[in-house]
C-alpha cells in the first residue's frame, strides 16, 4: 500500500507454486522479517508492502518498506504487484 | 605584490555551473567535483534531519544568486538502484528524444519557478540544491517519490493505476514539496502530521500546475494526479473541492466527521486539502495569492511541531494570515471559514 496513489492492493503468492528450494528461500526471508524494526523512517509516497501468511494462522503480518524488502523477496513481491488489484469500496 | 591562492577562493555554485558547462576538460571535472561535494553537505543535512524528525539545524550559507534551478535527470533503465543512473539531460541543455527526461526537465523547472517567484525561495532547501530527478525507475513501477536524499524518482507507470508520472505538473510539485516540508517544519509521516505532510504537498503540487497554465481558482477543477492516473483510477487521484470523489477507490473524508483513525496519510489528507480549496475560492483570483503565501508562511512558521496536527497548523494558518492581512481582513475570514467548513478546530 502506500505511493503517490494512496491505495491498497493485494495479491496472492503460494509458494508451493515455486520450484521447492526457491519458495523455501522466500519463506524464510518472510520468517526473518518478523519482528523487525524499520532501520530508517519511510520516504515519502514509499509503498510499504504486507506480508501475511495465510498457511500460518499463529504468525503475526510482517510490515516492510520497499526499500528493506530482502533480496530473495524483491522479484516475487514486484511480480505479484504487477497484476494486484486494488483493494476498497470500488463504487 | 600579494600572492592569491585559488584554493582561499569561495567559487559560487552559478560560476561553478558555468565552468561545468562550458570550461575546459580540466575545469569542467573540477567544477563537478566541487558540485558535488556542495550537493553532499547538503543531503547529509536533510538525510539528518530526516532521521530524526523536527526541524533542521540551522543551515550553512552558500554565495550563490537564487533564481535558476540546476537539474540533472537521470536514466535509471527500468531498475530499481537507488543512486542516479545515467545523466540524459543537464541545465541548460535542450529537448531530448526521451519525453519522460523532457517531461522531468521541465516539471522540475515549472516547481523551482513556481517556489523561486512566489516566494523567493531558492529550490527546495532554499539554498539552491540541485534538482536531481531519475526517470524509468525500476519495470511498470506505478509510483514516484521524493527519497529524502535530494532525489525524486518516477516511474513509468503499469498502464493500469498509473501511466507515465513524469506527465504530471502537480505531481512533480506534490514531490518537491515534500522536500521543502522536510527543510521546513519536517512533519512527522504518520498520523494528522503525515495526513498534513500529504496535504502540503497537493496544496503545492496544485498550485505549481495552476500557475504554469495560468488557472485561477475557478478555472481549476483542482484535481490532482489526472494526467497519470490509469483506468484504474481515472479520473484522478484526489480532488481538493470533493475529497472521496476522484474516483471509484477515493477513500478521503472531506471533513473532520469522516476522519479515519490510524488511517493512511493520503486519505486524511482530504480534510486540510478541502480546506485551502475553501480558502482559496472564497477568496477567488489565483490560489498562489493570499491562500498559498498563507500557507507557506505557516508550513514555514518556526512554532509548527514536527508532530503538528491539523488544529496546530490551522491555527498557524489564522495567525499568518492575520499578521500579513489584518485580523479584519477578507483573507483571516476566508482561513476561519475553510477551517469550519472540515470541522478543524481553531
């Protein structure tokens, strides 16, 4: 969410969708995001993108700037954005 | 005979600019370097400043006669590294084939204008830096922003929610100002501080594009982001006269009785957007007249908190008008009015 637009997109990713050791490498980036604190206050206009894993009901939402996405994250978080939809009343 | 030594010489960055351009090989590499290492001060001042919230220490002086903007875009070739890319177009240099590079140029232009006229106030820092604006920023990026490092970055959009944002006046302007906010009263990005921080901007960003094409308040359909928006989001982003009808996701309340607790900053932004509008057409003419310099003497106010809210600024805004125009005048009823119109407390 965020940017110069102001609005909130969403979209799905399912990992098992990904050759096996690519998505255990993204999981784990997620895992490692959690708890994190932001390492420098957003840029104006920045998206910030969240992270929820649906498969784990126990785990908190992550939160992360654009600019802290990790590497291993990056590609697929962009991708997905690519074909999101907007999220809201849609009158 | 007194022996003068170069390097006891103060060089103002104008001539230093000369030099770059038109100076010999050797010249033109030193009057760069210096450049540059002038532009670094300065973003280690705002990157600072940044960090902490609140107002900026005091700033370093420079020779320098105001009143020409130094750009320099960059081609960033639809990747995402956040340090300028390739130099497509440099001050003074003419139209070049990429429109986007154009478009950049010249909107960075029409801002520092708009600024460097209304209110003497040289770029964003007021001190002349350099506008350095980096186009083609990573693949169908649908986004631009101000990095609080002296850039501005653009996307080309997704064709979807945003096409070209290089194609917009006021959202060059929205940017810079964010900018100018950071050197001023630096308002916290959260909370009625952010939702403020966004207004300034449009507040801004709109007043860039009313004064480039010679609007007056009621010419104006007072919209912002219409030449970016995509289907998604046409016609526009935000309208300062109906905030939550741009478009068919526009969330922002127009009023205090909509304000959305812990809600995104550009939504908020509604409340004191629809406010200078009020102010700006009960007052009528051009909104850069009474309104703008209203708000800009308040976003420049040296009691506005980093963590202001929209009462803090509005009475700010009451108050500049009153010293400027009297606590009878036209323009202190056109700011009381506004501020009752959105339910923001005076």
């Amino acid at each position: 969410m965020g940017g110069i637009a102001g609005v909130r997109l969403r979209a799905e990713l399912d990992t098992a969708e990904l050759p096996p050791a690519h998505g255990a490498r993204v999981e784990e980036a997620v895992r490692g995001l959690s708890g994190r604190s932001p390492t420098r206050p957003p840029h104006p206009d920045a998206f910030r993108y969240e992270i929820d894993q649906i498969d784990d009901p126990g785990s908190a939402p992550v939160s992360v700037d654009e600019r802290d996405l990790p590497p291993e994250l990056k590609d697929l978080v962009e991708r997905a954005a690519e074909s999101a939809e907007i999220e809201g009343p849609g009158r | 005979m007194t022996h003068r030594c170069s390097r006891h010489c103060i060089l103002p960055p104008g001539l230093l600019h000369k030099l770059a351009e038109n100076g010999s090989e050797e010249a033109r590499k030193t009057a760069l370097e210096t450049l540059t290492l002038d532009h670094r001060f300065r973003l280690a001042r705002a990157e600072a400043a940044a960090r902490t919230g609140g107002r900026p220490m005091q700033p370093v002086t420079f020779a320098r006669e105001g009143g020409r903007a130094q750009r320099t875009i960059y081609d960033q070739h639809n990747e995402k590294a956040q340090a300028p890319g390739t130099v497509a177009r440099s001050e003074g240099q003419g139209p070049v084939e990429d429109a986007a590079v154009n478009q950049a140029y010249d909107g960075l232009g029409a801002t520092y204008d708009f600024y460097w006229s209304r209110f003497q106030r040289d770029s964003i820092d007021g001190q002349g830096l350099p506008l350095l604006g980096l186009v083609h920023f990573g693949r169908n990026y649908g986004n631009a922003f101000w990095d609080n490092a002296g850039h501005m970055f653009f996307g080309d959009g997704d064709g979807r929610v945003l096409t070209q944002t290089t194609a917009g006046t006021d959202v060059i302007g929205h940017e810079l100002t964010h900018g100018v906010t950071q050197h001023e009263a630096n308002l916290v990005y959260s909370g009625q501080s952010g939702a403020l921080n966004e207004s300034i901007s449009d507040v801004f960003g709109i007043q860039v594009k009313q004064y480039l094409k010679g609007e007056s308040v009621q010419d104006s359909n007072w919209l912002i982001g219409e030449d970016i928006v995509g289907p998604e989001l046409s016609p526009a982003l935000r309208s300062m006269v109906e905030p939550g009808k741009a478009n068919k996701y526009d969330d922002q309340p127009a009023s205090m009785d909509g304000y959305v607790g812990g809600g995104d900053v550009h939504t908020n932004s509604g409340i004191p957007n629809r406010a200078f509008y009020v102010v700006a057409s009960t007052l009528g003419g051009n909104s850069w007249d009474a309104a703008g310099p209203i708000w800009y003497a308040a976003l420049c106010d040296p009691s506005l908190p980093a963590t202001a809210t929209f009462s803090d600024f509005a009475k700010r805004t009451l108050i500049q008008a009153e010293r400027a125009y009297g606590a009878q005048s036209s323009e202190a009823s056109a700011v009381r009015k506004g501020w009752d119109d959105v339910k923001v407390p005076l």
